[in-house]
C-alpha cells in the first residue's frame, strides 16, 4: 500500500487514542447512558434489516428539552468503526442540546450481527428498524464516511423519517482515490491467525507485527487493533472481514441515488485537507441534494470529528 494513501487518510487518527475532549465540548448536565448488545449471529444472505447494537445518551433533567418536542439525533460511524468511536462527542452533543442521541454499530461492526449482505440499502434499512423499534418517528441524522452514504441512502428512500441531513466527509458522487486500496490490508487482517490462551497484550503485539507489513503506519495499526477482541480464550476480528472485502465495492464505489432526491435540510461538513467532498462536486450534489450547504473545517483530514472536535461541534450545534 502506497505510504501516501496512509498518510492522507489516517494521518490523524492518533486523536481517537491521545487527544481528551476539550473541557470547552462538555458541560456539566447529568446524562445517562443505556447500552444494548446485539449477540453476533451466523454470516447469513438475509436481506432484511438487522438488529442494531447502540448507546443512547438520554437526559435525567427530562424538563430541560419536552420529550414531545425533542427531534432525537441518531449519527452512524464509518468503515471499520464502532459506537464508540463517537462517545465523547454524543455526550458534548446531548449535553449540548437536551436531545436523546442515538449512536448504533453498523451490522457487521461492533457488536452488531454480521451478515454476509452488505451494502447501502440494507445499511439504511437497519437504521430504519432501529427508529421503529424505539419508537422514533424522525430524527437528525448523522453519518460519517460509510455511515454518511447510509444517512443519505435512508434520507432518499425515506425522507419522513429525516428531519435533518448531516453528511461528513463523504460524497455521493465520487470517492477519494487512495480509498480504492483499502482491499490490501483488509486481506492482511483477513488472514492473521492468533493461537489458543494468548494473554492480550502478547496478541496484539503479534498482529501489530504481522500488519506493520502493509500498514507502515503504527498509529492507523492501534485503530485497526480496537477491533481485536477475546472470544472464548482467542483473538479475532470484531468485524466482518470477509463481507466486507466482499462487498467493500458496494462501499467505496458508487453511490446508488438513482434518480431519487432529498429536499430537506442537508448539510456537508468536509475536512479541508481530505479530498473526499471535492468543491467541484458541488453542482452535482445538489441534483440530489438540493439545498445541501457546505462547511470545510480548516486543518482537518477525512476524520473531522475526531480531528478537530471543537470545530466540529461549533458547526453541527449551528446547523442542529
């Protein structure tokens, strides 16, 4: 793999490990957390929706925001990520606003089921599911990278249930390059073998060096090792690896919007130094998203978020 395509896309990704939220994100109002956990059932060519793991940032100061007039904010992660990914800012974001903030691992992510289908459509549906089976008849939604193709698949095939549109770095119409590389080191993790009664450190460290083959980048390898975890005294993958290096072109290739469009507040919130929402492919955003606005946050990368929280959340409260 080309050390550019590491560079560009992960060159940040040692905020998820290092960086603390800023004092100036959260506030001091007394939240909940209630988790579920979906059990990971068998690969299957079930192509219904699935049930999703999530957390749910809720107020114990109900009265501070009416439930009967609080939108709820659902946000999905991207490729290779989890829930957890996005805890610090659901909290800022909650505490922030008063609203239930809803944020699921995608199937075949965390610790929902994996399924051996996996493409945008079926993405959305989950998310559909989810909102029915918590009762939410609309919500903001949220959605990073994969997770912001999904958002904008549920927002086209179902704009009731969107009250808002916030899309980040990602594009419907066109795809970073170095993304298309992504299939080398996916195999490389694909096919690690961990033996049995391995203490964690000792496994972690062998998948380091086995991965440090591919992946130069030893801060994008501790973002690749959140998603090894113990299973009944041996390491695997958290993710579906297989599914998605099979269908990781249902993924990064094009987005299938069809003629369909979405009228409703939209939002685009793009880092300065990725090249994943391109000014160039503003015009042709808008035929789908017709009153899509566009905020780039400067000295961020494809992980804003994470990168430049503060910004990020300065925007996102605005546009909310």
């Amino acid at each position: 793999m080309a050390n550019s395509f590491q560079t560009q896309m992960f060159r940040h990704i040692q905020v998820f490990f290092k960086n603390k939220p800023a004092k100036s994100i959260l506030s001091p109002e007394s939240f909940t957390v209630k988790n579920t956990r979906c059990i990971q059932s068998t690969a299957t060519r079930w192509n219904g929706p699935v049930k999703l793991a999530y957390t749910s940032y809720e107020g114990t100061n109900s009265y501070i925001v009416p439930p009967s007039t609080a939108t709820p904010i659902i946000i999905q992660h991207g490729l290779l990520g989890s829930r957890k990914n996005w805890a610090s800012l659901g909290k800022a974001i909650h505490s922030k606003t008063g609203k239930k903030v809803i944020v699921p691992d995608a199937r075949n992510h965390g610790d929902s089921p994996h399924s051996s289908v996996l493409d945008y459509e079926v993405l959305s549906k989950d998310l559909v599911k989810l909102m029915e089976d918590l009762e939410i008849p609309k919500a903001i939604m949220v959605g990073h990278s994969m997770g912001g193709r999904a958002m904008m698949k549920l927002a086209l095939n179902k704009p009731s249930l969107v009250d808002k549109l916030v899309v980040v770095d990602i594009s419907p119409v066109n795809v970073s390059p170095g993304a298309k590389l992504m299939t080398e080191f996916l195999t490389l993790m694909e096919h690690i073998n961990l033996g049995d009664q391995l203490k964690r450190a000792t496994a972690r460290k062998i998948v380091d060096e086995q991965l440090q083959v591919v992946v130069k980048d030893s801060l994008l390898r501790q973002f690749l090792l959140t998603n090894l975890v113990e299973d009944n005294g041996r390491y695997r993958w958290r993710v579906n690896l297989k599914s998605i290096i099979q269908n990781l072109p249902n993924i990064i290739g094009h987005f299938p919007s069809k003629d369909e469009n979405y009228i409703g507040p939209t939002l685009f919130i793009a880092g300065e130094k990725s090249d994943y929402v391109k000014p160039a492919d503003h015009n042709a955003i808008r035929t789908i998203f017709p009153s899509a606005e566009f905020q780039y946050i400067t000295g961020a990368g494809h992980w804003v978020h994470a990168e430049k929280p503060t910004q990020f959340l300065e925007v996102l409260l605005k546009f909310i």
